[in-house]
C-alpha cells in the first residue's frame, strides 16, 4: 500500500478503471497477470446476476448480448454495492442507453423490466396479510385495508407475459397489457391479467399504506372521473374475494374490524 493516502486512493481508482475497461492502464507495480484473473472473476459475477435474472432477454438478443454486457460494466454507474442491486443497474442503463429498444427489438425494454420485477419480487420482504372476512362488504366497511408488499400492478405496451424466442412483436398493439405479479403462498411468483382501474386501484393501495374501503374507492373515483363510481364499486368489491385468497389484499397490521 502507498505511503501517501491519496496515491492509494488515485491506485484503486486506476485499478477499477481497469477493471472495467482493458485499454485503461494500471499501475506498473502491480502484477498484470494477478490483475487479468481479477477483471475475469469479477466480471464473471457481474455476468452471472445478469444472466441469470434475464434468461428471455438474453436468449432473444442471442449475439448482441455480450456486447451489451461489456458496454454496461464500461460505461454504467452503479450506486448500490450489493450484487442483487446489479439487474436493476441493468435495465437502467437499457433504458438510458437505448431508450427505444435494440434493432428490430423495440419491446426489450419492457420485457428486460418484466423479468427483473420477478426477481424484485421473489426477494422483497413482505409480511403476509390477515384475510377479509368477505361474507358481505359490511363486513370491510371500517377496516384497514393493505395491499401485500410482494404483489406489484403494472401497465406494459406490449404484451411482454406472451413473449418468447419465436414470438416477438414488431408492432405496438392497441391496447397496453396490464398485469400484476405477486409472490404466492408457495413463494413462487406468477401474474395475471387485470384491468386498467384495477392497475389504478392496487397502486394507490400500495402507495397508502392503509385505507378503509370508502377511502379507497373515493380516492380511485378521483383517478377514473370517466367511470361512475358505482361501475368502480361493483367491479372492485367484485374482484376482493379473488384478491384477498391470493393474499394479494388483507387486513392491515394491527386493524380491527368495526
């Protein structure tokens, strides 16, 4: 180690200029062989997360993948030193560097986020929720109501749940695809279909942190002025029975119900 703080420190710098990039020098004093087994390990493990998060994407993108890869650890800017941090580095770049997707690729973008968010999912702790008492929505009127912190409603353009090797849209559809992915009583993750207000509803539950069924619906009412709040009432109270056996809707901590 230098004598002089700031001469280990400009090293270390050097060092993981080079590590991201050969053409970078490196101190002379240090064994070059030594340092090219450490740039393989580590990117090998920066590789690894990818690869293994974006199975789909890396499969489609086939011969431009390790290209992209090499690009990413170049030129990105991580901000978390966690490694499970890496994937969502990832799609971040993606979306900075290729806003409109990869040659005749245009949904990438899209399905690179679709397959982190199982990730993001599958490791984000969440307390399972009480389930609604649903015998008839009195029964709900004055409760809390929670959305499951492992359950996550989102809007695509495309369809990114039918996409595969063989099947890869060229065209933006009419109409976005609206899902929501959650982490089963099995720990396993899977989707579903929902509608648009349904996506609205879930997202505003989430980001609440709480509220009573009445709150709830008036503040969705505000979101969707285009649809009567009777429409939105029937179809959310419709659709909590399905919700709540999936674990997706409950009773926040600590509710009583009145």
């Amino acid at each position: 180690m230098p004598a002089n703080p700031q001469d280990f420190r400009a090293q270390q710098y050097q060092l993981a200029a080079h590590l991201r990039d050969s053409s970078q020098p490196i101190d002379s004093r240090l064994d070059k062989r030594r340092v090219a087994v450490y740039r393989e390990l580590t990117r090998n493990n920066i590789y690894g997360f990818i690869d293994s998060t974006f199975p789909l994407c890396r499969q489609i993108l086939a011969d431009e993948w390790p290209q992209l890869q090499d690009e990413f650890v170049r030129c990105h800017r991580c901000t978390s030193p966690l490694f499970l941090d890496i994937p969502a580095a990832f799609v971040e770049f993606m979306q900075q560097h290729y806003p409109d997707g990869i040659s005749n690729k245009p949904f990438i973008n899209e399905l690179l986020h679709y397959e982190w968010l199982e990730l993001d999912i599958a490791t984000k702790p969440a307390a399972s929720l009480a389930p609604l008492p649903l015998t008839g929505t009195a029964d709900i009127a004055h409760a809390t109501l929670q959305c499951f912190d492992a359950a996550i409603a989102i809007s695509y353009r495309y369809p990114v749940q039918q996409i595969s090797v063989t099947q890869q849209p060229q065209q933006l559809p009419e109409q976005p695809s609206h899902l929501l992915l959650y982490r089963d009583e099995d720990d396993e993750v899977t989707f579903m279909a929902i509608s648009a207000p349904l996506v609205i509803a879930l997202n505003l539950l989430s980001q609440s942190r709480g509220l009573t069924l009445e709150q709830w619906l008036n503040q969705l009412a505000e979101l969707c002025p285009q649809i009567p709040i009777e429409l939105l009432t029937q179809g959310l109270v419709a659709i909590l029975p399905s919700l709540s056996e999936r674990g997706i809707i409950g009773l926040a901590a600590g509710a009583a119900l009145i």
